[in-house]
C-alpha cells in the first residue's frame, strides 16, 4: 500500500518517465569530419597505437587535432590527445563517442606529436609516455587567463655577432638565410657562451623564424635569460623550465604554444616546446648529465633537439668548452659540420695549463710533487694568483670528509648497525653514518681491530679549511651542494668549489687548482675519463687568459694531456675510437634490460627470435643487481639500431598482450655504462 494510493504500476510507470527525463539524449554525430583519431594516455605497449572514436556535433568545434578528451577505453574514462580529424574510419566494428572535451586548448600540435612518435620509436618506448613530457599538466585557471602577447613578435634589440668573431661565419649566414646548417661548436676558453646563444637566436629570430636554446640547469638558464634580454629585450623570448614550478610553467607553455615570443630559452623540460617556424635548436655542454630524462623512455634532450632539426629541417647547433663522443660521431657521420677557432686564437684565449710534477725542475724542489695532494707548486701558482684576483680550488667530494677507512689496513670504515660508510662532517666530534647518521663513537676495524681512521678522500669543506690555514687572513668560500654561488667579485680570494658549481667571476680567475683528478678518473663508469675532461675545461675555461691552470694528478694520463694541449676534439676523437673498439655507444646500439630474472631473460629469448643473424646482436649478463633483480645489456651495431629498437618494442608488447609476469625495464643508449 503506498502513501498517495497509487498502484504498484502507476509508480513504476512514474519512476520510468523521471528517468527518461532526466537522461539527455545523445547528440547527433557531426557531419563534417565525424571521425576523430585519439592518442588514449596507455602506456602497455601492445596498445600503442591510436583509436577512432566519434564525434558528437556538440563537441566538434572544441575536439579539434591537440585537444585534450575524454573517452571510454577499456570500461575506463581516460584521457587522450585528438591526432587528426577524419571522413571515415577503418575500424570494422562500431566506434565508441569522444565523451568529453577537457580542453579545447590545442596543446599538441602536429609536430610535436611527429616528434613524440619519433622518440618513442628511437627509445622503444611508448607514445603516451613521450607525451606526458611534452606537455605539462594542465591547469584550467592559466588557460582563462587573458592572452597577454597579442602584439607581433618585435625585432630584437641587438643585431650584432660579436661573440661569433672567431669562428667561420659561414653557419650563422646559413642560419640568416633560413637554411639548416647542423654545427659542432667549440667555444674558444673565456668565451661568453650566453651572449653567443643569444646573438645566434637574434639572427634567427630576424629571418622571421623561431629559436629553442636548452641549457643544463637552473644557473645556466639565468645565465642565459639575463643574455637574451640584452640582446632580444624582455619581451622577446620566453623562459620554459620544470623549475618554474607547475601553474609558471604551463603559463610559459601556453605563451610558447600561442606564439608570444620567437624564441624559447629552457632546460631539459624545454626540448618538446611548441616553437611555432623552428629556424634554430642549441643546446650548451651536451655532455652535461642533467639532460637524460629519468622518467620512461628515458630520452636525452640532444638526441631530441637533433629529432626535430632532421624533421622539421631547421638548424642545429651542439656547442661547449668540452666535446662529447656523441659530437664528435655526429662529426665522422657528416651529420654536423665543426665550428672550431684556429689554433692561434685558441692559444691566444686560453690560460697556462700544467700538471704538477710534471718536468724535472717540479720534482727537484718538490720530490712528492707527483703524490701529494696539495704540491709546492699549486700552493705558487695560487699564492701569486691571489695578488691579482680571485683563485679557483676545484674538488671532486662535497662535504668534509666524506668517506673514511681504517688507519692500519685501510678498510673502509662502517656502520656497525646499517653497514654504511663512516663519514665526518665537521672538525670536531665523532664519525657518524652517511645513511643512519648513528655516531660511531665505539668503532673498531673488524679486519685489524684499529680504533683509528683516516680520510680516503677529502671534501670541499675539509680543503676549504686546510687552505684557510695556508693562507690566513684571506676570504675563503665554498660553493657545492646546497650552497652554489653564481658569481664571485675580481677581489683576491680562494674559491672552493665541486665540478659544476663553480661561479663565474668578474674578469675571470687568475689560477686554478683542480685537485684529485684521480678521483673523477676513477668512478666506476666507461664514460668517467669523458665526463672528468669535460668537467676540467669547462672550469679552466673561466680562467683569464693571462692565468694559469694547475691539474694535480699523473702527468701521463691522456685525460690530463689533452687539458694541457686544449684539444677537446683530439681527446673526443680518440674516445670515438676507442668505443669503436669497445663496442660501445655511440659506436654502437645498446639497451639495458632491469627487472626479474625470468622476465629479463623472457625478454632476451624474445629479442633472439626477433632480429635476423645479420643484426649482429650481442647479449652482455644478465649480472644480479640485487636479490630480486638482474641487469643485462644487448647491442648491436649502429647500422642496425632501429632494427634494436622496434624489436625491443615488439618483444615487450607481445610480454604485454600474454601479460606475462615481471616487469622490465628498458633503456636504450643509458647515459652511463659501469
């Protein structure tokens, strides 16, 4: 019995018209265009490819190629990109409707979607995954924000090539003409790289093309910004970093995308900016680790920038103080061409570059000059330095001392509860864990029984303290860690600081000491003589030419010789060769595979069946990484890398579509190789 006396039928015939009335009927299917191809945001492998989906008439104005959707996928709402808008559909079955547009904001646009393809392919990766790098979360209030930018883009400021005066101006007369020289650039020591950057992106900008100039990190990017407004003014460029922090950086995102400004400056996050007519991409010291991206497919900012110039044909330039084997490949190829001073001017800027110990008269006065850390001579060398400026004391550890071992036996000294290495961080009181932080007041060598320790390496602070004592009464700072310094006055002092923080000082230094080259020699990495001459030019560089450069270590090494020489093509070239031996990128092809053993070795068994005998493949371990996980390399060689790639693709998705157990991990051309 009910309330109102309706029958059990009026109320159900009741409840089926409220329902009826308050379902909206669907929109009709727009008649122009009515197919749209989504990206759906999956990152399976076996799924990585594009959807149809319809086009409600509602929503065809708003779903147009770069938009944000939703769809249904999998009994999913997600989230995808519209590709492109199409008459028909090869799909057999009955295609699903687009849901909703989130955004008719066209974030992604046709090439950067090509490129994101393109890195996907390149990395075995997946297309989504490549995606979520190249366009930043959005934020729905910046994108209601009034465009501030809708004045054409004004000429630069300053038209001059000053900085360019030494090289050939061959690539830069390209750049003008609108052509796509690709360029190798070696900075002559002293050079003002910024202003160079800037002077290049201005040319560009000229010809009515835009200009994407990545650096390694937040101090070079300010470095460069304060460089552009010089030369291009406030307005004339925009700044796109993951530092920025999420709602400044789809702000700058979005004044990329709707063309405020010709040119783009940014870091790693930068390298997929929507930069409407690219005429130039530039990257500094691409040697620099900051630009491998750690999240999947892991790609490398050069290898990205070089992408867009072959697709989108504009030009290229790689430059540094240093020179990667990368660079140097590029070189042998023919892909790039080099942009390198003569010999004289590069004598003429350079400083005094010596290794101490390395004559007889150094070993005469000083007969420990070859093993001591600090030599007669680099105590000269910054003595008469500090009459004239400031001095820089370069160090490969942070901190004090970092690491200790016994005084006897030299064992390295542990924790007794975590096992980690002892450590001190200051000139008083006891060693204490790098990882628990547990003071070990009662330690004793488990190998001898010695209660005493000593440093097997020496920090920066622990120096900058000892040169404190050397030369009292002079200002003494440290830069590394939480604490980097960007500029340091031309006033005499002792500037301590750890590979790739120094400051940059007014004038340049007048000497430099950089201490424990054996240290950086000897990381556990194939690439550690690389990444260590790297590191020593690029701070000889900030040196006056008038001043002098002292590398404590083995005079024989060749690392340390090619500083002597500044030849950083002649060592680039050498590494090119001897990875050409190796077998090791970028002579070749390699991809490293990390997860559980069963997977890893699933995935190799896969790779075998895949690639033909022709493609030379070569599988190195598996070695265990831990009690759960094991890593192995496979490579090829570098005729036969996109053969790699697509079957490492391959051989994932079919993981994937049996869903098979474990997970792999796959990164091809890692930045580092132990």
């Amino acid at each position: 019995m009910t309330s109102n006396g309706d029958s059990p039928e009026q109320l159900t015939l009741l409840r089926d018209t409220v329902r009826k009335s308050r379902t909206k009927e669907p929109a009709e299917i727009t008649s122009s265009l009515p197919v749209a191809r989504i990206a759906v945001d999956v990152s399976l492998p076996h799924l990585d490819r594009p959807f149809d989906y319809l086009v409600p008439d509602d929503l065809a104005e708003a779903a147009q190629p770069g938009a944000r959707v939703k769809v249904r996928f999998a009994g999913k709402d997600l989230d995808g990109f519209v590709l492109e808008r199409l008459e028909s559909s090869d799909h057999d079955g009955k295609l699903a409707r687009i849901r909703k547009v989130v955004s008719p904001e066209q974030v992604l646009t046709p090439e950067i979607a090509d490129l994101c393809r393109a890195v996907a392919d390149r990395y075995a990766g997946v297309f989504a995954d490549v995606t979520r790098l190249a366009v930043p979360p959005r934020h729905a209030k910046v994108e209601g924000e009034p465009l501030r930018c809708n004045q054409p883009a004004r000429p630069p400021v300053s038209t001059s090539r000053s900085e360019w005066s030494p090289y050939p101006p061959g690539f830069l007369d390209a750049v003008a003409r609108s052509e796509a020289p690709r360029a190798i650039w070696t900075a002559v020591p002293g050079a003002d790289w910024a202003l160079a950057f800037a002077q290049a992106a201005a040319v560009c900008a000229a010809s009515g093309r835009g200009a994407l100039l990545l650096v390694p990190d937040a101090r070079d990017l300010e470095r460069l910004a304060t460089a552009c407004t010089a030369v291009l003014g406030e307005t004339g460029f925009v700044t796109l970093s993951a530092d920025l922090g999420p709602t400044a950086r789809y702000r700058a995102f979005l004044a990329t995308l709707r063309g405020c400004a010709r040119v783009v400056i940014g870091t790693r996050a930068a390298a997929f900016a929507p930069v409407a007519n690219l005429g130039l991409v530039a990257l500094w010291d691409d040697g620099d680790d900051s630009y491998a991206e750690p999240r999947a497919p892991y790609p490398h900012a050069r290898e990205v920038l070089l992408l867009r110039a072959y697709r989108q044909q504009c030009a290229a330039l790689l430059g540094g103080f240093a020179r990667s084997a990368e660079a140097a490949a590029l070189l042998e190829s023919g892909f790039a061409a080099e942009l390198i001073a003569d010999r004289q001017t590069i004598r003429a800027a350079a400083p005094a570059v010596h290794i101490a110990g390395e004559s007889d008269t150094d070993l005469a006065r000083d007969p420990g000059a070859r093993a001591a850390r600090l030599p007669h001579r680099a105590f000269e060398i910054a003595r008469e330095g500090l009459r004239s400026g400031p001095v820089l004391v370069q160090v490969p550890r942070a901190g004090y001392l970092p690491s200790l071992v016994c005084q006897t036996c030299r064992a390295p000294s542990r924790c007794t509860t975590c096992g980690g290495t002892l450590r001190r961080t200051g000139g008083s009181g006891p060693a204490s864990c790098s990882v628990c932080g547990r003071p070990a007041t009662d330690h004793r060598c488990p190998e001898c029984g010695d209660t005493r320790m000593r440093a097997a390496v020496v920090g920066a602070r622990r120096t900058a303290e000892e040169l404190g004592r050397a030369f009292p009464g002079l200002v003494v700072r440290t830069s590394g860690g939480d604490n980097v310094l960007d500029v340091v006055p031309d006033k005499p002092a002792l500037i301590v600081s750890t590979p790739g923080a120094e400051p940059v000082a007014e004038g340049g230094y007048s000497a430099a000491l950089l201490l424990d080259t054996w240290l950086m020699l000897a990381r556990p990495d194939l690439r550690a003589p690389e990444e260590a001459v790297r590191r020593w030019f690029n701070a000889a560089a900030l040196v006056r030419h008038s001043g002098t450069v002292i590398l404590v270590g083995e005079p024989s090494a060749l690392p340390l010789q090619a500083v002597v020489r500044w030849s950083p093509e002649g060592f680039a070239a050498r590494e090119v060769e001897e990875r050409r031996a190796a077998r090791l990128a970028p002579a070749a092809k390699l991809a490293e595979l990390t997860g559980p053993s069963e997977a890893v070795n699933d995935l190799i068994g896969r790779l075998r069946e895949l690639l033909p005998a022709t493609a030379g493949l070569e599988v190195l371990g598996p070695v265990d990484v831990d009690d759960e996980t094991v890593r192995a390399v496979v490579r090829t060689p570098r005729a036969a890398g996109s053969a790699l790639a697509r079957a490492l693709k391959e051989a994932q998705s079919a993981r994937t579509t049996k869903k098979n157990p474990g997970s792999v991990r796959v990164q091809v051309d890692p930045p580092s190789f132990g």
